[in-house]
C-alpha cells in the first residue's frame, strides 16, 4: 500500500527555481551553472525556514520523517552523522547530574569524531574492550559485559557503534535493558543503519530501546553527502528533544546546505512510498549473493542485512581485491589486509550483482585470519589534555612510547588505533604498521 507524504521543503525549492527571480542573495552562483542544480541551491530566504530555528517548512518535513521512524523527535544534519555525534555527547554531558565531569562507557570501535567531541567537550570516556579482538572495525560485547563495566564506573551513558564497518550488530534490546536498570543513556551510532528500521522486523535502535542515535541518511538511503538524522526516543529523558536544535547548532554551520535539507525532505517521499517492498526485495536478493560467494569458495561475515563483508582469501590482501574489482569498474566501499566490505541498497539493480558475481569470480583460497591483535593501552593524560597540547608528527617505527596527541587514521573507516592521552605500546605500533599508518601525532 502506497503512502503519501508532503515534501514542504522541495516544494519550496521547486516553485522558487521555476519563478526565475532576480536573486540578489547568496549563494553567489545565483541559480546559474553548468551543473544543472545551482537553481535549486538556496539560502534562508523568506519562507525557505531556518535548520536551527525551525518553524515552518524545515519543522514539517522534520515532523514527517519523526512519523516516519517513531521517534519523539527527529532532526535534520547537514554535515553527516559527525555532527549529530558531537550533539549526542553534549546531550548527555548537559543531562549529568552527578557532581563531576560527565562520565561515558564506550565500546572501544568509536569513530573519531566521538574522540573530537569527548575533548570538546572534556567528557570522561572509560573504553570498554572485547576479550578477543583483530580488527580496529569491530568490538563485540555482550549484554553482560556492558552490565559489569557499568557497575564499576557509574557512567551517564553507554555509547556503542551499531552496525560496525563490517556490519555486526550489537544486540542493542538487550543493552538498552541493562543500561536503563542502571540508570544510563544508551546512545547508538547507526550511521550505517539509517534503512533498518523500515525492515519487515525493524532493527533499528530506536526500536531496540535505544535513547538517542545518529543515522548517516546518505550511507543507505538516497539522500546526498551530509544528509543524516538525530533520533530521540519517546522514552529518553525530555531534555533531549527540548535541546535537540540547540545541540545542532552548537555544532552546525550556520550555512547548512540547502540542497542536503531538501534532499533529506525528498526522501520522507520515498521511505513512505513502497520503500519497505523494495527492500524487502533488496534484503533477499543480497542474501543470495552472500550464498553465491559462498558456494564459489569466499567466506562471508556476518553482517547487517545490507552490507557484504568477505574475509580476504590467503595470500592476498583487501587493497588487491578492491584494485581488481576496480579494473572490472567496481567501487568497494573498505578494504583492508583481511575484509572488503560492498554496501548494497534498492537503487543497486539485477545487473550490479551479476557484474560483481563475474568479477570476483573464485575464491582460490580460504578466507584470511587476521594477523594483529588490539589489545589495552595505558592512559596517561585525559583526551582533553592530550588534544589541547602542543605536537610533533613522527613516524609510526618512532612512535613506541611517545603520548598521542591525535588520531591519525583516514576515513573510512575513520576508527582510532590509539585515543588522545594514551602511550602508544609496541604492540600499538604493530596494528599502526599493520593497517599502513605511517605516521602519529603525538605530544611534543
């Protein structure tokens, strides 16, 4: 059954373009270019509402994309999921009542804008690692494990990644419910999720009892760069929704993209209009690559419904597979020494998947083990003091006992080996070498 849904905002944007006004306001294209899209490229003209201050157009397309995931309030981001990570992380400072510095548990896996936020913002952050670990992309921790570390530090919030680069999934039903018997926020980054609520059983954390989250609406919905979501549940405390804009703006250009807002306002249309057929369809076609990979000798990693994660076959490495799928006129999305990771969505067609089955053809191995282990590191300043500090960049053969200062590692997937603060180990250098980081800043 087909819904319909208003797009207050491209409405807007289209009955302005057609008007072919004089525009002496920026931006300074003023409508014209060789692109093709500058006409719909605006400002905050009357009537076009502001993001931060949202009264109008912008607050109906945000109050339709709230009906649309069940939330008790989703907002708008322009700049990606960094932005709304960095207003959870104020959020739940500004909710600490406990006499000290805001304290959050976080599995270790973070992207590194959560590290940028947590000095920002001089957050306290207890890191929470699995017992086995080989890959900086993944941490997975049981419901159990959370309860235990919650138990010794008292924290405001459990912050977890979920899904991970490589798609695992936490179970977040089952950490919510320790969380909240404990009395902590559970804060999920879901940037690689935004689709999972809209799933025959949805598995989106705001589902599974989560209190805020961050959806990267671009990763897996057809929004442009930039365009994410800020999730806050029914259940969180009311501060969340009542501070939201405020946290947004704390960190927001004051020039958000117009073309990402009505971007984002374009695709309330499509969530309400047969999304869910096309994904269910989507879901059962990617499982059946995953079963073909298999049958022709890759092995693959289990994963959220989108994502397919391939352990490398012996003897070669993520960088080759990803070079030889490139030849073939394939884009992955990761690669690294041990796992190549294709993102997959309904705009992905029968042909896509035929092109891919051709160019990966046979695995002529098993897949990898990987070969690095990421163990504990020894904190010797806060990630406050270690990031305000004057540094020196070093190469990573010098780096063994030196304090980092910052992470040094590029997106994707964007996930520290070393945090701010921590002496860097001979075994951190390892994994540093391990994934061809050649250098470290660190504190002079």
């Amino acid at each position: 059954m087909t819904n319909k849904i208003s797009t207050p905002i491209a409405d807007f944007v289209k009955d302005y373009a057609g008007r072919g006004g004089v525009r002496l306001h920026m931006p300074g294209h003023k409508g014209k270019g060789s692109f093709g899209f500058e006409k719909f490229d605006i400002t905050e003209i009357n009537g076009a509402d502001a993001l931060y201050e949202a009264e109008g157009i912008i607050a109906e397309s945000e109050k339709n994309a709230s009906m649309l995931f069940g939330t008790a309030k989703t907002v708008y981001s322009t700049e990606g999921s960094s932005q709304c990570i960095r207003a959870m992380m104020y959020l739940i400072a500004l909710n600490s009542k406990k006499g000290r510095r805001p304290v959050v548990l976080a599995a270790r896996n973070v992207h590194k804008t959560f590290v940028f936020a947590a000095a920002l913002l001089d957050m306290d952050v207890r890191w929470l690692w699995p017992e086995e670990n080989n890959s900086i992309c993944s941490c997975p921790l049981s419901a159990e494990m959370i309860k235990e570390a919650l138990d010794e530090c008292d924290a405001d919030a459990f912050y977890i990644t979920s899904p991970d680069y490589l798609g695992e999934m936490a179970d977040i039903r089952a950490i919510a419910d320790v969380c909240h018997k404990k009395g902590a926020v559970l804060a999920v980054d879901n940037a690689h999720g935004a689709y999972l609520h809209f799933l025959k059983d949805s598995l989106h954390p705001m589902d599974m009892g989560a209190d805020i989250c961050c959806d990267s609406a671009h990763k897996t919905l057809p929004v442009i760069t930039g365009g994410a979501y800020l999730h806050i549940s029914k259940n969180a405390p009311a501060m969340f929704s009542e501070q939201a804009k405020y946290a947004m703006a704390l960190f927001g250009s004051t020039s958000p993209s117009y073309l990402c807002i009505a971007s984002l306002d374009m695709c309330n249309a499509y969530l309400a209009e047969g999304y869910r057929e096309k994904l269910t369809k989507t879901v059962l076609r990617t499982e059946k690559a995953k079963k073909e990979l298999c049958i022709n000798g890759y092995e693959t990693v289990a994963s959220d419904p989108l994502k397919i994660t391939i352990k490398v076959p012996l003897a070669l490495t993520g960088a080759y597979m990803a070079d030889r799928l490139r030849e073939k006129g394939i884009e992955c999305e990761y690669a690294d020494p041990d796992y190549i990771v294709l993102m997959v969505t309904p705009e992905n067609d029968e042909e896509d998947f035929e092109r891919l089955a051709a160019a990966l053809g046979k695995a002529d191995a098993p897949g990898r083990k990987a070969e690095v282990s990421i163990t504990k590191a020894e904190r010797v300043l806060s990630i406050r003091e270690a990031v305000m500090s004057p540094s020196e960049t070093v190469r990573t053969d010098e780096a063994e006992g030196r304090i980092c200062r910052v992470p040094t590692v590029s997106c994707p997937p964007a996930i520290p080996v070393v945090v701010p603060g921590e002496r860097i180990s001979r075994e951190a250098v390892e994994v540093l070498r391990y994934y061809d980081i050649k250098e470290v800043d660190v504190i002079k």
